[in-house]
C-alpha cells in the first residue's frame, strides 16, 4: 500500500470506521449512516489510504479488522464517548424549559434532606431540571471553578470564594437495635457502650473522630468488630443486630420503624449542615428557594427528632 502523501482523518472518515467496526459489516454501517454500500466501501479504501496503513482484511466478501484496526477502534470509542456525554448535556439544557440546578451532595443528604426539600421547590419550578452529583463538594476547587450551584456539607468552614449558608444544627444520636439492653435508658453515655458491639465509620471519617474522642476523653475502650464507609451502612449492620453506634441524626431517623431505636448521647456532639454558594457563579433563581427549602426540612426534622427523644 503507498504511503506517500498521508494526511489526517477528517470527521467522516472516523465516522465511518467506527460505524463498520461497531455493526461489523458494510451494509449496517451504511444503512446505519444513511450512505450506500458501494459508498462505505470506497470510504474504507480512502481511510486506508490516508492511513497508511491496512485497517481490514478482505475474505468471503467480509471485511475483518485488523491488529491495528482494533486499537485504532480503542481510541476512537474514548473519543466518542466523551462526545456521548457533551451532545446528552446539550440535549438536557435544551429540554430544559426553566432552569438547570446543579447540585453537589455529601450521600447522607441526597438519601434525606434533599429529596423533601426537591419535592417542595418542583411544586414552584414544575420545569426545573435537577442535577444531582453525590460527592462532597469541599473536595472541588475553587481555582478550577466549581461545578455546582449549591453544595451541602457538613461543616460551616470557611470556602474561599463561595457563601457558606448554615442550614440547620442537629447533635449526634444513638442507633440500637430494637429491644437492645441499652433502650431502657433515654440517655446514653461512653460508659454504657462498654462490652457492647460498636459499628465505627472509616477512621478518616472527621465524626468518627470526634465521637472517637468523646470516648478516650470518658477513659472508655469499645469493641470494634465492624468498620463501614456510609452511615446507611451502619444503621443497616445496626438493624441486623450487628452492633450499636453513634451517627449523624438525619441518617439514623430515616430508620426508625425498621428495627432501630434512637437515643440521645451525652456529652452532646453537633452535626452541621451548610450550603456551599459559590461566588464566581451565575446565579441560578431557583438555587435560594431551594436554600430555603432546605432550611424548613431542617426545622422540622429537628423538630421530630426532639419529639422522638423526648
């Protein structure tokens, strides 16, 4: 095959390569891309030619790709997956007859406040759209510009270039299996879970720490058979009669009445939630009323927490 006077592929031709690799034979292909038979294959022997090199092997009037064919093939996927993603973001502002909410969220409150908070805000914004990404927005940086409009975390640090809005304050609660020993006290101190099965978050975890504090500062030492990285995990070993712990209240709540009950703990150790506003962001309307929102879900799951505790 000659070599001289190779140029780069255009669109077309990367086009065509991928559609006969993808459905295997010429004829899908150029049913697939609206061309004829006769035409991909006149395209295939240009490709090849601009090339280089030999992309298929011609047998049985059947077109078998390459060694090369196949890594030239690798590439081209990484490259049209990436375009996938860009046209279905297009596709998704373009249905978008409101606004697009982009909101980043540690997952503890994606599966609580969130949703309640959402349901209200589509009753005002019926055609919003929602984008919800289940990280911790502390770990963007504001250099490279965030990617969201609100974030929640737990913590009211200070963000360089963004508005930290406290929401609501919660303190930490005990979760016991139904029935467990410990549920005859209304509240619990370190010295109660001596001997007990306690389920721990990952040693990383900052509320790890800090009830692992509360209890070296009480001079008591638990068993810790279980490690888990959510705080759903936990309150699932926990209804599973795995053990005891100690979690956020937002969390534990949503499983009350299957199989858990909840205690207060003492010494008191809070449980913050913020939203993250960034400041080099255009603003999105519904992004306050969601903030708003937020902040009544707030009230009342306080508000049925003290009730439940007493």
């Amino acid at each position: 095959m000659a070599h001289q006077h190779l140029t780069e592929l255009n669109l077309r031709q990367v086009e065509i390569f991928r559609a006969v690799m993808k459905f295997g034979t010429v004829t899908t292909a150029a049913a697939a891309l609206g061309s004829s038979q006769p035409t991909i294959t006149r395209e295939i022997l240009r490709l090849e030619d601009t090339v280089g090199f030999t992309l298929f092997e011609r047998r049985r009037q059947r077109l078998h790709p390459t060694a090369r064919a196949m890594k030239l093939y690798h590439e081209v996927q990484a490259a049209f997956v990436g375009l996938e993603r860009i046209n279905e973001y297009v596709n998704q502002l373009r249905g978008a007859y409101d606004e697009v909410l982009h909101i980043s969220t540690l997952p503890a409150f994606a599966q609580t406040i969130l949703p309640a908070a959402l349901a209200r805000l589509a009753v005002a914004h019926p055609n919003v759209t929602m984008r919800i990404d289940s990280t911790d927005p502390r770990d963007q940086s504001p250099i490279s510009g965030f990617n969201f409009d609100i974030g929640l975390t737990e913590s009211i640090n200070i963000v360089p270039d963004a508005e930290v809005i406290a929401l609501g304050q919660f303190e930490q609660v005990c979760v016991l299996p139904e029935g467990h020993r410990l549920c005859a006290l209304p509240v619990l101190g370190p010295e109660d879970f001596v001997g007990e099965a306690f389920v721990s978050l990952g040693e990383y975890d900052p509320y790890r720490q800090l009830i692992d504090r509360a209890f070296d500062a009480a001079g008591v030492s638990r068993r810790m058979p279980i490690s888990v990285q959510s705080s759903h995990a936990a309150c699932e070993m926990v209804c599973r009669g795995l053990g005891v712990t100690v979690l956020n209240p937002l969390t534990a709540l949503s499983y009350v009445g299957r199989g858990v009950e909840l205690r207060r703990f003492r010494p008191a150790l809070r449980f913050l939630v913020s939203a993250i506003c960034p400041a080099n962001r255009p603003e999105v309307g519904t992004g306050k009323s969601l903030v708003r929102h937020l902040r009544a879900v707030c009230v009342e799951t306080r508000q049925r927490l003290d009730e439940l505790l007493g």
